[in-house]
C-alpha cells in the first residue's frame, strides 16, 4: 500500500498516532515518497491527538521542502493550529498562503469560534465576502454560531447575516448529497440564543414538514424551555410526533429534551410509555436518570424505585437520580442503603451531587454524625472538593441540630468565601432557637454582604420581637422603610398530580 494511503486508513480509522508513525518513519527513509498529499494526512493525525509539538515538525518540514504553497497542505496547518488553540500561527499561515478556498475561510473562522474569538471570526467572513470568494452552508452555519456564542450583543450584526442569506441564498453552495437544513437550523439557534424567540419561531413555522430534522426539533423545543415555555415545548414535541407519525427513529435527544418540559405526572406517564415503545428505557441512562428524575419530582417515588430496580446496568448518573430522590422525599434510611451499596460497586465512583443528595437526607434526618462522616470521605476517600452547596447543607443540618456554634465555626473554616445564602441560613437558625446572642453576630455580617435584602431585615426584627425588644425591632423596621425595601409577599401553589 502507498504510504499515503496507509496513512489515510490510519486516520479514518482512530488510528491517528499510527499514522504519526508512518511519517517519522519515512522521515528516516529519506522522504522519497513524499507529495502534496502526505502532508495534510500527516497534520489531520497531529490536529485528532492535539499533538502541537509533531505539528510543528511537521511545518518545519513542509518549509523545508517548499509545500508550503500547497492549498491543501496550508489548510492543514490552520485546522492544526486552531485545534491546539495557536490562533497566532493559524493565522500567520492564513495570511501568507497565495491561494485560499472555501475551507480554508472555514477552517479560520472556526478556529476563532471555538477559541473565544467571535469578533474576530466577523472580519474574515466580511474580508470573504469582499474577496468574491463564495461561502457554503458550512460557512453559514460556522457564522450564525459564532453570533450565537456572543448572545443577545450581537443581535444586529446576525439581523445582517440573516439578511445576507435571504439575498444570496441561491448562490450559496451546499453539498449535493443531503438536503438537511443546516442553515435554517442555525438561524433558530442563533435567534433562541440573542433571546429573538418570534424570529426563531417565524422561520421554523415557515419551513416544509421535509426540511425538519430531529436537530430542528429538538433546537426548537430546547429554546422553548430556556424560555420557560413547557406548554409550548410540550406541543412542539407532540406536533414532532405526529408529524413523524410515531416514527421509532425519533432518538433520546428528543426525549430528553422534552423530560423536563412534563407539568403533571400524567404527562410524565406517557412520555414514559413512548420512550419504552421505543426502546429507550433498556439501554440509554440519560433517558432512565430524566424518568427517576420525572417521578420522584411528581411524588411518584414508588414509581422510582420500581424503573431502579429494573435496571441491570447502573452508572453514577442512575445512581445518583434515585439516591436524590430518596433524599428530597425524606427517605433517609433508602438513600444511605443505597449509596452504601452504590459503594460496593467497584466500577462506579460516587461525584459530587451524589453526595449532595446524601448530605441533604441526613440534615433532614437530623443525622449529623453520618453527614461529618460522609462528608470526610467525600473528601479523603475520593478526592472530591466540596462547593458552596455542599457547606450549605453541613450548616444546615447543623442549623436544624441546634448545634449553631458549631456551625459558626465550620463557616469560618471554610476554604472559599461564605456565601449570604450560608449565613442568612445559620441567622434563621439563630431565631429559630432564639440565641440572640449569636443572631447578632451574625446578623451584623449578613448586613453587610446583603445590604439589599429585605429578608435579612425581617429574620433580625423577628429575633429582636421574639426577646420583647419591640423599640429594636422597630427600629430595622424603619431601617427597611428608609432603605425603600419591603418584604417579598409569600404565596402557595399546588400542582395536581394525574
């Protein structure tokens, strides 16, 4: 076999560091058999193992034998460098090539997308279009992303490219063997992104039932949901059903997509029953982990426990589901079960909100010696940093403990910086239990992180009124009057479950 295509099969297959291989090795043949293909084979494998240093041998030796001319090779060199992040030299080679094609335009502009350069990847797309040099759908999509990265800042320059393609929409290249709407499935992404949900919504509505894909969809009901739009994500998902007619194609993207858009555990159900007609339930965890997810936020914890149980392959992610549901349903004595025997499993290793789903059934449980105990290992026995969330639960089981001292002194211990969450929970406690002394103290500190808070006033005022110090507890009162702050008004909901 020639030795480039060898070392095509090499790359095409994974075999990326073989193909390296091959190339040191003709190196040390001499390099007779090297030609306008070698090189770019050769960089494909580099820029696939982020194997910056070989890359630049590899330039080195493509200077050195005067390839550097060559479109392909220079094309090469650019997607090597982007993917390494050396924006310097991919475009350093982008500005000496002699000749440039449509991938070599794409290749830079992705770069400067995926490396944090948005604005950058504007200039050469105008510098494109004034060198009558003509885009494809690759192009389009590359750009509308990059404007969907910057957000809601970038809403007029991609009103201006979204113009551009309405003009010159026929002249844009795309490939002959798919008729995918790659291009109108970037429009609505970019627009659900620069928080333009109507124009999102007037080009989905506007294309032919044939034009949607599953990524249409799925991009359509995702943005409905940044938005908070469940009813419409719901509907959008049903129309997707019937429009494919139930067709078993329609993948876990969708349904995960869809999960947390449910509102009523009726809803729940059938979306339960689609994905086992589908055969989603059997194998993928994500579907599985959203499912005990669904039931346990629903009430539904029976439901849970029997889809767990079912489950023959388990990983950290259906672990975890069941174990926080346990946790938020009050079942102390399921969730440590279950993380203990998770603990046996040798191939899965707990993360950091199984042990949030631990800590938060023990402070319901009033378990405080079991949480200390959970929480060292968390640390000591897997290596796992605790975030604030974490500190938050210690302090609040703490709190609910009485044990308020203590937990004074596990915030001052603390790594980081408290956040006011952490002390407006131990001022709570503080009245809670009526140690005014400590309620002071704190109260002093959450005033000056939260200044703002009309919650921090209304927690010290009632301690104060609790200890029958009413011109004290007047007197933040009047405080709260004159800072223009007022107590947020609480309210109820009640969700029926069907």
């Amino acid at each position: 076999m020639h030795v480039n295509g060898l070392m095509r099969t090499n790359v095409a297959t994974g075999a990326c560091a073989e193909a390296h291989h091959v190339l040191n090795r003709l190196r040390r043949a001499g390099l007779h058999a090297v030609d306008n293909f070698t090189f770019p084979i050769a960089l494909k494998a580099c820029a696939a193992l982020r194997a910056l240093k070989h890359g630049q041998q590899i330039h080195a030796l493509v200077l050195l034998l005067g390839f550097q001319w060559n479109i392909y090779t220079g094309n090469a060199l650019i997607s090597l460098y982007c993917c390494c992040g050396n924006m310097q030299a991919a475009a350093q080679v982008f500005d000496h090539m002699p000749q440039r094609n449509t991938v070599t335009w794409n290749s830079i502009m992705t770069g400067c997308i995926h490396n944090g350069f948005a604005h950058e990847s504007f200039s050469y797309f105008r510098s494109m279009i004034s060198a009558q040099s003509l885009p494809d759908s690759v192009t389009m999509c590359t750009i509308l992303n990059g404007h969907a990265h910057l957000g809601p800042v970038a809403l007029r320059s991609g009103r201006a490219v979204h113009g551009y393609i309405t003009r010159q929409g026929h002249r844009i290249v795309t490939k002959p063997e798919t008729t995918r709407p790659f291009v109108k499935n970037a429009l609505i992404h970019m627009y659900i992104e620069l928080l333009c949900l109507t124009n999102a919504e007037k080009i989905f509505h506007g294309m032919v039932a044939e034009e949607r894909d599953l990524i249409t969809w799925t991009t359509m009901i995702s943005g409905y949901l940044h938005y908070k739009l469940k009813n419409q994500a719901l509907a959008t998902f049903r129309s997707m059903f019937w429009e494919h007619q139930g067709n078993a194609s329609l993948d876990v993207v969708i349904l995960a997509a869809v999960i947390p858009a449910l509102q009523s555990l009726r809803q729940g159900k059938e979306i339960h029953c689609f994905a086992i007609k589908n055969g989603h339930v059997k194998h993928n965890v994500f579907i599985i982990s959203s499912l005990l997810h669904m039931y346990a936020e629903y009430g539904a914890i029976e439901y849970a426990t029997k889809i767990f149980q079912r489950i023959e392959q388990r990983n950290v992610v259906v672990w975890t589901a069941m174990i926080v549901g346990y946790a938020k349903h009050g079942r102390c004595e399921d969730c440590l079960r279950l993380f203990d025997e998770m603990r046996l499993q040798a191939e899965v290793m707990p993360n950091q909100l199984t042990f949030m789903g631990v800590l938060t059934a023990c402070s319901h449980a009033g378990l405080v010696e079991k949480a200390q105990e959970c929480f060292k290992c968390m640390t000591q026995e897997y290596g796992l940093m605790p975030d604030l969330h974490h500190y938050a639960a210690m302090v609040d089981m703490l709190g609910r403990a009485g044990r308020l001292r203590e937990a004074l002194n596990f915030i001052e211990a603390m790594p980081m910086k408290p956040s006011s969450p952490i002390w407006g929970s131990l001022l709570a406690y503080c009245c809670l239990h009526q140690d005014m002394n400590l309620g002071q103290e704190v109260a002093k500190i959450v005033l000056g992180i939260e200044p703002d808070n009309p919650g921090n006033f209304v927690l010290l005022s009632n301690m104060l009124a609790q200890e029958q110090k009413w011109d004290d507890a007047s007197m933040v009162r009047e405080a709260m009057k004159c800072l223009g702050l007022k107590k947020v008004p609480g309210c109820s909901l009640v969700h029926a479950l069907q």
